[in-house]
C-alpha cells in the first residue's frame, strides 16, 4: 500500500521554530512530527510514502529521508512542486507514484495533526462501506476553524463537507486522515486546488464519502497552545500504552519524558506533562511544567518555564522565567534573570 503525506505550507503560525526547521521536522514528543505518522503507516502495511513538499529547506527533508527510510525500511520518495498546489494538486502532481497495479485505494495525511492513528480499523471500515473516500472525523468545541462533516445517523455516510464554516453546521470535524480509491485521481485537475472545498462536497454529494469516528485523542499541533495541548494528550496516552516510556523518580510528577542522555540536577521539579530532549542539561533547581525542551537546550539554575515550547539548542539564564505559550526558536537565548511571558517569540 502507498501513502501521501502533505508536508506543504510554510508553518507560519509555529515560528520562530519553522524559520530554521520545516514544520513536518519539528519535534514532538523528542521525535519529527511526521515521523509518528511514517511509523503509523508502516505499522498498517504502507511500503511507499510520499512526501508531497512544496517549501524551501528540501536538503533538511532529504537528510531526514535517508535517515529513516534506513532505519525505517521504508520508501519515501518526493514529489516537489514548483509552486504551492493546495491540499488536493499535490495528489494530482504525484499521480504515477501513488497508483499501483493492483488499484489498491491509498493514504493521504495531513502533517501536522496527531493522534493514535487505527489505520488498520480505518481499511476496514473502507470495505465495509464500499467508499470512495473515507475521512477520520473527531468531535471538537470550537469546529470553525477546522472541515466540518454532517454524517447520516445510521450509515456514517457523509452528507455534506463544509471547509471552515462561518455558521455552525455540526462539531464532527475532519481529523486529516484520508484513504482514497485511485477514482479519485480522476477528479483532481493539476493546480492549486483545495480537496476540502472542490474535490469532497462533491464526492459526498455522490453518496460516496465514509466517515470513521476516530478513537482516542486528536490534535492539530500546528499552533503554539495547540502543540502544548496535544503533548499533554499524547503523553497521557503514552501512559495508558506504553508507561515505560515515561520517566520516574522523587523529582518527578505526572507524565514526563526525558531522553536517556538528557542531565537532570539537583533539587529540580519537573512534570507534569513535560518532554525533555537528547543533550539537555537541566541545573540545579529548576521547575518545568507544560513544557517541550527540545535537543541540546541548556536550563540553568532556578529557571522556570512552563506552558512554552524551548527549541534546539537555546539557553534559558539563571532565575529565569519563560511562561504562557512562550516560544524559543533554534539557538534562543533568555538571559539570567529574564521573564518571557504571553506568546513572545524568541
Ligand atoms: N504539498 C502541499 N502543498 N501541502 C500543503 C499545501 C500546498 O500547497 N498547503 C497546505 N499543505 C499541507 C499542510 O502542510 C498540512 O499538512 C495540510 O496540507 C493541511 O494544511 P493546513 O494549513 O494545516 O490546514 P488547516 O489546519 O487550516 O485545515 C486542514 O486540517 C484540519 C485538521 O487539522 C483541513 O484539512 C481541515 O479540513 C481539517 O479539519
Ligand atoms: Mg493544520
């Protein structure tokens, strides 16, 4: 089975990290964001993936591509455009690639959303169904900015698709995850063009387009307060699956991971719901909570920081604090003593 992820779009809302790093690569959970879904489709049977990108920065994801695709076993190919296609172009432009001879219907994901990904669940339920296209949908309190589905009760066959409605329609939203029969193709001319607003209402006016209620959690991580939300969700699930993931000990609280090479001092409090990267050095004294200190950061004595994201690398001072959805880019620099509060970028 193929699969396409698509890795377009420049990030914006998650600089400064996106000015160094392209957004599929930001890590989450000590890992790049795209690589919990290349696992998630691997685990489902996917041998090929393609990454359809249309940013700068490609040796990043080339660099990326020949790490994984190693360790992985794997393929992942590029399909590049040379000028942003939307969400339902880049499937046009990567047509070859994704048609097999044995017209097996294949994945499309969108980058930056995560979840528990039942993908195999998600095949069957395309059987059962007979559909087109199945889309994994999950309940949200605020659906406007989001692709709203209106499914008939009995049958989860999708009524209509409404790409973020002005007016509330429903709060069943479109999670990003799609398998599509290669029909579809038929449908996609090759220009910039949305498969939420020009190529789904269609489908579903057709009577062909499924929706599969997702279980478990969901979150669209490409917002700062959003990536803080879905690390707390995605840890508590680690919790629930694979405890051992999680670090343990008297400094401890609730769910926390840190990297075996990461060095905790002295006399710090770190958790709930924190990551800690590979290389971090963590002083004496330091309070963490609701935070994601990425590879190689250094947090020196009595810092704090909490609900913020500390990218590659950066240096938080003595006594510092970095608060409220706070977020460091590559190499950032807090000085002692300093406070970083309310959405400042770094
Ligand atoms: N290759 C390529 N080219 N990819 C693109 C392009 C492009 O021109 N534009 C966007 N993408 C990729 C993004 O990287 C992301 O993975 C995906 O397409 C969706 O784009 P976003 O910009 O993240 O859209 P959104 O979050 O506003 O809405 C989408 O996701 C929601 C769920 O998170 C829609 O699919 C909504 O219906 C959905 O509810
Ligand atoms: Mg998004």
């Amino acid at each position: 089975m193929k699969a396409l992820i698509l890795v377009g779009g420049f990030g914006t809302r998650l600089r400064p990290l996106t000015f160094t790093m392209p957004k599929p690569l930001v890590d989450f959970g000590n890992k790049p964001m795209i690589l919990h879904q290349i696992e998630a489709l691997k685990a489902a049977g996917v041998t090929e993936v393609v990454l359809a990108i249309n940013q700068q920065q490609p040796e990043v994801m080339l660099n990326f591509v020949k790490e994984y695709e190693k360790k992985l076993e794997i393929k992942i190919t590029f399909s590049q455009e040379t000028e942003p296609l939307g969400t339902a172009g880049p499937l046009a432009l990567a047509r070859d690639k994704l048609i097999d001879e044995s017209g097996q219907p294949f994945f499309v994901l969108n980058s930056d959303v995560i979840c528990e990904y039942p993908l195999l669940e998600m095949i069957k339920f395309h059987k059962t169904n007979n559909a087109e296209v199945s889309i994994m949908v999950t309940k949200v309190d605020d659906p406007s900015k989001y692709g709203v589905v209106v499914t008939e009760e009995a049958t989860a066959r999708v009524e209509s698709f409404v790409e973020k409605p002005k007016h509330f329609v429903g709060n069943k939203i479109n999670a990003g995850i799609y398998l599509l029969n290669p029909s579809v193709l038929d449908r996609i001319e090759l220009r910039r063009t949305s498969i939420e607003k020009e190529i789904f209402p269609k489908i579903a006016s057709e009577k062909k387009l499924y929706a599969m209620v997702l279980p478990g959690f969901w979150m669209d991580i490409g917002q700062p307060k959003d990536y803080i939300t879905g690390q707390r969700m995605y840890l508590n699930s680690l919790r629930e699956k694979s405890s051992q993931e999680l670090a343990t000990g008297d400094n401890i609280i609730g769910n926390v991971v840190v990297d075996e090479s990461a060095v905790i001092g002295k006399g710090c409090l770190i958790g709930p719901d924190v990551v800690v990267g590979a290389g971090c050095v963590i002083d004496s004294g330091v309070r963490l909570f609701g935070c994601t200190v990425m590879r190689g950061v250094r947090v020196k004595e009595h810092a704090c920081v909490s609900n913020s994201i500390v990218g590659w690398d950066s240096t938080v001072g003595k006594w510092a604090r970095v608060v409220n959805v706070t977020v460091l880019g590559k190499g950032g620099h807090v000085a002692d003593a300093e406070v970083y509060n309310s959405g400042a970028l770094i």
